[in-house]
C-alpha cells in the first residue's frame, strides 16, 4: 500500500536533483533507503532505537541516528531537502538546517 507514496517521492526527489537529505521520522527506513539512491548524502533520524537499529543493519549508505525533531542532528544551512513524511514537523529545527533554497517534503 505504500509503495505508490515511494515511488512519488523518489520521483520528485530525482527531479529536484539535490545533494543532502535529512528524513525526520525514518522509521525502518523504508522511505529513506528508497530517497538514498538519489541523493549524495542522507541522513535518517528517528526517536525508535530498534527501528533505527533495523535500519543501520539493512543500508549502510544513510547516515543513521537515534534522535528527535526537537535537536536535528545536522548542521545548520547543511540540508538541500528534509522530508518527514509521516512525523510532526519541527519548524524551527527545519529552518534551522535547511539551506536558503531548499526543500520540505
């Protein structure tokens, strides 16, 4: 039933040609790990250890963190698109890590 959602986002994630993503609430990384193939650097953060832990053990090519919305793990103006596709959308924390022309999903 998801797929379909995967499959959008990864083909405006392809169109918008960016470098670094961060996906707040990755999950298990079933979104993430699709979003990865098109970027350069991706950064997946979730409140679940074991989900996260899941995650660490199927793709070694996202950057994995335990955490929250409330204190991204990134840079500031370090993120071409963040995405949280089915958490709460920590605004300050967003504009924070962003850079000036980047992208919310």
């Amino acid at each position: 039933h998801y797929a379909p959602l995967q499959q959008a986002v990864v083909e405006k994630i392809r169109s918008l040609r960016i470098e670094n993503l961060l996906d707040i609430g990755c999950g298990e990384g079933y979104y993430t790990n699709a979003m990865q193939a098109e970027v350069l650097q991706c950064v997946g953060v979730d409140i679940a250890k074991n989900a996260v832990q899941v995650a660490a053990k199927l793709n070694k090519g996202v950057t994995w963190v335990v955490g929250t919305g409330a204190t991204l793990p990134v840079l500031d103006k370090s993120i071409d698109l963040c995405t949280s596709l089915f958490s709460p959308i920590p605004k300050a924390e967003i504009l924070r890590v962003l850079k000036p022309e980047a992208y919310l999903m």
